[in-house]
C-alpha cells in the first residue's frame, strides 16, 4: 500500500484490542494504564504547568482512561477535579477498576450538572469514545457545550466527544480540542470532513500493542506522506528529453471558460510533463500563449481540428472549463472512446453523470477528481449523503465507474478499488477557483511521466496540498491557485 500509516474503523479498533487482551494476554487494564500514561505525558508536554485539571469522564473505557489520567495528576500534586457524566452504576469491567484505584487514591469526583464550573486550567474530554453510535445527547450535550465554552485548553482522549471516528462527521455536537490523543490504531475519521476542526493536534501510540496484533487484523485504509512518494519519481538523466516525460493534452476551455484550461495547463508544465498542449475555442489562443507561451493551444471548431492533437497525445485531462455545450459534448466523447489514460473533471465529470457521454469502459488507466458535489451527481444521491461518509462514497464510485477515484475535500481520499488512501495535506483557504483544475494538471503531468494511476493520484493530491500549505504562509485568505506553481516546483527538486 502506497500510504505508510495504517488507518483504521471503530470495529477494527475494537478487534486490535480484544486481540492484544485475549490473544496476547495484555489485560485491559495495563492498556488503559499505558493509555492514561500517554495522555498525561502529551498533556504536560503541551502545557507543561497546569494551575489544574478538570477531567470529565464518561461512563465507558473512555471515561477510564480518563479517571487514570486524574490520578496521574492527583499523585504529580496537581489539583483536579472529576466531573462524571452519566450515571456512576453503568461504569463497569476495567474502567469501573479505573474510578475505584481514583477515589480510593484521594481523586475528587463530582456529578457534571448543567451549572458545573469549568475551572482554568486544562480541560481533559473522556467522555464518549470511538463506540458512539447516534447523535449526542443528555448531560453530554451540555459537557461538550460547556467544554467549547469555557476558553481553556483541551486534550481529548483517543477521540474528541462526538465526532465520529469512521466517517469524520460531528454527531450533533462534538468537542473542540487544541490536542488529541488516541492509542492503539489511528482512527480514519481523525484526519478527513469536520474532524480537524475539532481534534487540534493528532499523537498516536501504539500503546506497545505486538506487531502480530496489527498483522492479523489488516487495514485496507492509509494516509499518504509526500517523501516517499516523491521517491516513486526517477531522476532525470543527462540524457533527458522532452519526448521522455509525455504528451499531456488538456482538453477545455469553453467560452468564458478559458483560465481554467490554462491552469491546469501550466501545472502540467510545472510538475514536469514534456509537452503540453490545450484544446479549446479559437477565442482563447492568443490569451494562453501570451500568459504561458510553452503551452501550445489550438483553436477546435469541429472534431476533425481534434483528432490530430489526440492523436499526437500520451495524456488527455478532460474537463477544465469544458463546459457542457454540444462542443464540449463531442470532445469528450472522442477523448474517452480513444481509450488513452485520461483523467476526468469538471465538466467532464458532469457530461458523465447527466448520460451525456453514455456507458463508459471501466479502465484501469483513468483518474476522476470529483468534489462533493461532483460526487453526487455521479452517484445519483445528494452532496449531503456523500459527506455523511466519504469512505463509503469513494468505495461506490470506484466501484461504478472503474479506474482511480480522487474524492476531493478536506481529507482528500483515493480508491482504486483495492485500497483507500487519504491525504490531510491542505488548508481552508484553497477554498477558491481554479485549485480542482490545477490538481488535473499536476496528476495528468504526472501520468505522462509513468507513474501508475494510483501513484499519480496519491502524488499528486499531496504535492498539491503540500504547495498550497507552503503558499498559505504568507496568508489563507486571498490565496490563488496560480500560487501553487511556484511551491509544486520547489518540493519536487
């Protein structure tokens, strides 16, 4: 698998652990203990001299770990409260070991009630773990409120309460934490959709869990780094050509349409393709040469203009500005029925879902960028059902339409049917135009310059992110897509 940590669901977590207990003979409470210790280490790291500690525990393991981390606390000579959340007599099996070894250590445990006092200090969220099934309610609506309320820092134990560990999606209400810390397998729902807004920053451990635990329960889930993926790329020779690195043809640019043909265009040309060149409306020469005069356009009235530069291509990007007109119609047409790799956006990935461009070959050599939305249309569901589980929503695209599928959002996540990889490079103020059509120009460089689908998919979604993280330096708001060009070529030197 092309990602280098594994990710994985509530139910393998679970598995992961049952495994280490009953297989290993680790009893659940040394886990919980090694648990509680890594979260207070984290704690102290971040906040070296906390004035107190306000721990709120639930009434599951969760809320175990967190009586553990008050004790910690307790014998550091730190002042801390416990606030229980739900009723004490529902507290069993390890964490019930957990608040006994806290009280009879001198820990203070209190009812939460709605006029409980947050104190200053660090907060410590161990309510609700990776089982939450449904919405949050009761008392732990009003803990989370009051936690997000309070203004003091917050470290939430394996997952903030209320966000959902397999999809990402807040559950009603979730807690805001500056600092997460989860243990034994990293949850896939930390990394994509609302989740950062709510984990701060993410520590993993592995509580020394045996490798053979992990190995008799696979992930098929990872999340990509960038440095081993630019390895994938071979060095030049001396020797190079252009004719080495690949033909890419972009096909777009309808009228009114034109700047997002050329973007894609020019990151094609920045992340290292040979040629390049953009089929669109005779309109738009003249303005594509004069802001990037390698790029080499040609002006397509009928299909018989484009059969020559399709001919003469190794990779089409279809879909930049295209448009949805009878002339956009035709050129996407041709452009799949070729059977060349091809990656497809925009208006190309609506062309597809409208039936416009009929039953399509599920080809192993092509690459589909949708948004959400994009997403949705092609699965005939609303954007909401997308977002309600990404993971589900790549699986099913890939499984309809074939190839390597690219499900662009925060927490971008990849399917080829086999795996699925995810990439939490990015940050908010890529929200703007033209960012999607600079992806289709640096993945489809990447496909004339060899590198499987699902190489160029992975590579490419990190090298973008990871440019538009290096952009947004100097700011996120007002950052421009056009801004990626320079950092993309910096970080594949």
């Amino acid at each position: 698998m092309l990602g280098t940590e594994p990710l994985y669901t509530a139910a393998q977590t679970r598995s992961l652990d049952h495994c280490a207990i009953h297989n290993h003979g680790i009893p659940g409470i040394a886990l919980m203990s090694r648990a509680a210790e890594t979260a207070f280490r984290c704690l102290l790291e971040a906040w070296p001299e906390p004035v107190c500690l306000t721990v709120l525990c639930g009434t599951g393991n969760n809320g175990g770990d967190g009586f553990l981390v008050a004790d910690l606390a307790h014998k550091r000579g730190i002042p801390v409260t416990v606030l229980q959340v739900g009723e004490a007599e529902k507290i069993a099996g390890d964490a019930r070991l957990a608040r006994e070894q806290a009280l009879a250590n001198g820990v203070r445990v209190a009812p939460f009630a709605a006029d409980s006092v947050l104190r200053e200090g660090v907060i410590v969220d161990a309510m609700l773990g990776t089982g939450l099934g449904g919405d949050v309610r009761g008392d732990y609506v009003q803990a989370i409120d009051a936690i997000n309320r309070c203004g003091a820092p917050v470290l939430a134990v394996d997952i903030p309460s209320g966000l959902c560990s397999d999809t990402g999606r807040v559950l009603g209400s979730a807690v805001h934490a500056d600092l997460t810390v989860t243990f034994i397998g990293l949850k896939r729902g930390l990394f994509t959709l609302q989740a950062p807004d709510c984990t701060g920053a993410v520590h993993f451990c592995d509580l020394a869990v045996p490798g053979d635990v992990y190995a008799s329960i696979p992930s098929h889930c990872a999340r990509l780094e960038l440095e081993p993926l630019l390895e994938r790329l071979p060095v030049r020779p001396a020797t190079a050509h252009k004719g080495l690195y690949g033909t890419v043809l972009v096909v777009g640019g309808d009228y009114g349409l034109a700047g997002a043909a050329l973007l894609a265009a020019e990151a094609a040309l920045r992340c290292g393709a040979g040629l390049v060149q953009v089929a669109t409306r005779p309109e738009h020469v003249a303005a594509l040469i004069a802001r990037v005069p390698e790029v080499m356009p040609r002006g397509i009235t009928t299909v018989d203009d484009f059969m020559p530069m399709l001919d003469s291509a190794d990779v089409l990007v279809v879909g930049p500005g295209l448009g949805q007109s009878p002339w956009s119609q035709a050129l996407a047409q041709q452009a799949l029925a070729s059977g060349k790799p091809l990656l497809l956006d925009a208006d190309g990935l609506n062309l597809l879902a409208s039936g416009a461009l009929g039953e399509i070959a599920a080809l192993e050599n092509r690459v589909f960028t949708p948004h959400p939305g994009e997403a949705a249309r092609l699965l005939s569901c609303a954007t909401a059902e997308v977002q309600a589980d990404r993971f589900a929503a790549v699986s099913a695209l890939q499984a309809r339409y074939g190839g390597v599928f690219v499900l662009k959002g925060n927490g971008t996540l990849i399917s080829d049917g086999h795996s699925v990889l995810l990439s939490d490079y990015g940050n908010p103020g890529m929200a703007s135009g033209g960012m999607g059509d600079v992806l289709s120009g640096v993945i489809g460089a990447l496909l004339a310059q060899h590198l499987v689908p699902l190489e160029s998919a992975a590579l490419g979604v990190c090298l973008h992110g990871a440019a538009a993280d290096m952009a947004a330096e100097e700011g996120q708001r007002g950052l421009l897509a056009s801004d990626l060009m320079a950092p993309m070529r910096a970080l594949l030197e």
